[in-house]
C-alpha cells in the first residue's frame, strides 16, 4: 500500500514519475522540481521560444495532446499521439489514432481508449495492433480504469460498468447515480449522488463480492495517500482526512483558507496538490507535517520559462 497514484480518476493534465509533477498548460508541459521548489518549462534549451514542435515541451493542440497519465515511474502524453516525457526531454512511442472523447489508459503493453462516442478500442501500444474493439458504449469522462483484467467506467446515464476485456462481457455494479470512480488497495471507490435526496456518498466497492459499504456522506472530490483518505467536501471545499473506511476524521482547512477543489496524490513525495474552488491556485500539501509548503498560478503565462514558488 503507498506506492498507487490514483490520479487517473480525473481527466487531467498533472501527473508525476516519483520525483517531479508535471502540467500541461495549454499546448506546453511545465514541470514541478520538488527538491527545488521551482515550475518551469519542460525544456532545456535556453535559446528555445518553444514555438518549434521539436521543442520538448510543446505538444501542439491541433494534434490534440489532452491527458498526461503515470504507468510505473513514467509519464505520458497522450492524445492522437504518445509520448513519454521526462526532465527536457520527449520521445514519441505510439502511433496515431487515440480517440478523441474520456479518458485514454495504459496498462502492461497496452492503451485503451474511447473512439468516437461509443467505441472502446485496446491497442499494444508500440505494435499499433489492435486487440479488441467493443461497440455501443458512451462513457462519462470521469471514473474510467483498468484493474485485474477489466475496463471499468461510468456511462453518460451515471452507471458504474465492468467490462471483461477478454470475454467482453458487461457487468452494472451501480444502476445510477455514479461519478469519479477510481480504484486504490485493492477496492473500488466511487461518489454516488442522488438528485432526489440532494445528497451524495463516497463509496466503498468489494470487487469480488460486490459488497458496498457508505464511508462519508457529501464529498466533492477525494483521493488516497498510503493509509488514508483525503477528500473535498460538497458544498463547502474543506479539506479532510480520514481512515480509507472513513474513520477518525481530521479537518486539515479551516473556513477562509484555501478551499479544495480537485485533490491528486504523489506517493513518493508524501505531498498532496490542491487547487482553489476557482482553479486559480495550486496548493501543495506536506502530510507529515499538515503545512501548505508552495503556491503557484495554476496556469503559466508562455513568455515565463522559471520561477520560484
């Protein structure tokens, strides 16, 4: 337990390999030194204007470059491309074809995607192969995720699905109400929100039994870091802490202080990354000592290549 990064629950633009975040603002990737507490952009050269798509660290919008996602200590463009980047660095690895709609995902040799809007293609990455292709499936952009053979998503109608991407076989394990599902030690964890009762629950899923349990009652966003739970709540954005059961709960924002909007978790650092409720600012969290230890502008203006926090 400790090492997951869960961040592929949103549809995002940060991820990180162990020792540095990345973000991509715009058609640029910046990145987040840790140890030195600086954002730049992700090129070395200093004569660069990072016009050039030779230039490590643009990825141009019209090849429609969208995610940025972790598979073990490595992080990757995708789009209707994939890239690995690193420090200065990108090296394309897939060919074209990505799809254009939810969340793209990799796991072992492969990437699955949605193509078109009702589509899910697996491809071996390298290879270009296509493995399989299942039809009449139109999925919401947040929740979707590999785990232990199966691809799981949420629909357009709020169903959380299971699809077996060998036998392709589809199972509903939530009839309604499901968003920003995710999958973390083994459990599945899922917010489910009821228009009628105007309440929503975080919930926590046995994939083999299927056994559901409620953990907390009106969280916004949530994600997980070694033993526990961080988790935004609705309406108000105040950061907690709790167990992963949702047991001894410890408020970490105090009313006037940074709220909590989006939450994404870095394992090896032991630090956490907040935005405002207004996605202007980046918090980063120590856990250890509870301290908000940088800020930073969530979006970059082009013309600054380096800035301390």
């Amino acid at each position: 337990m400790g090492s997951e990064e869960v961040n592929a629950m949103m549809d995002t633009m940060i991820a990180s390999d162990g020792d540095t975040i990345y973000n991509m603002a715009g058609e640029l990737v910046y990145r987040m030194d840790l140890k030195k507490k600086a954002f730049q952009v992700n090129c070395g050269d200093l004569l660069c204007d990072h016009e050039s798509t030779s230039c490590s660290a643009r990825f141009p919008v019209q090849e429609q470059f969208y995610q940025l996602r972790r598979k073990g200590n490595r992080v990757y463009v995708l789009g209707n491309k994939a890239y690995e980047i690193s420090k200065n660095a990108k090296k394309e690895i897939g060919h074209g074809g990505y799809g254009l709609y939810g969340s793209i995902l990799l796991f072992g040799d492969y990437i699955a995607y949605f193509e078109k809007e009702d589509t899910v293609v697996v491809k071996h990455l390298e290879k270009n192969q296509e493995i399989q292709r299942f039809e009449d499936i139109r999925p919401y952009v947040q929740g979707s995720f590999y785990y232990d053979g199966h691809l799981y998503y949420i629909t357009d109608t709020t169903q959380l699905v299971r699809l077996n991407l060998k036998m392709g076989a589809r199972e509903v394990l939530e009839e309604k109400g499901a968003t920003r599902a995710s999958v973390y030690d083994g459990f599945i964890y899922y917010i489910k929100v009821s228009n009628e009762t105007d309440t929503n629950f975080l919930i926590k899923m046995n994939p083999d039994s299927l056994e559901m349990q409620e953990i907390i009652e009106g969280v916004f966003y949530y994600n997980m870091l070694g033993d526990k739970l961080y988790y935004s709540t609705y309406p108000d954005r105040q950061l907690y802490c709790s167990d992963l059961n949702g047991g001894n709960p410890v408020e970490l924002s105090k009313k006037g202080e940074y709220a909590a909007g989006w939450i994404w978790t870095f394992p090896e650092t032991r630090t956490v990354l907040l935005d405002t409720e207004d996605s202007s600012i980046y918090y980063l969290l120590d856990v250890d000592s509870g301290e908000i230890i940088s800020e930073t502008p969530v979006i970059l203006p082009l013309e600054d290549e380096f800035y301390e926090f």
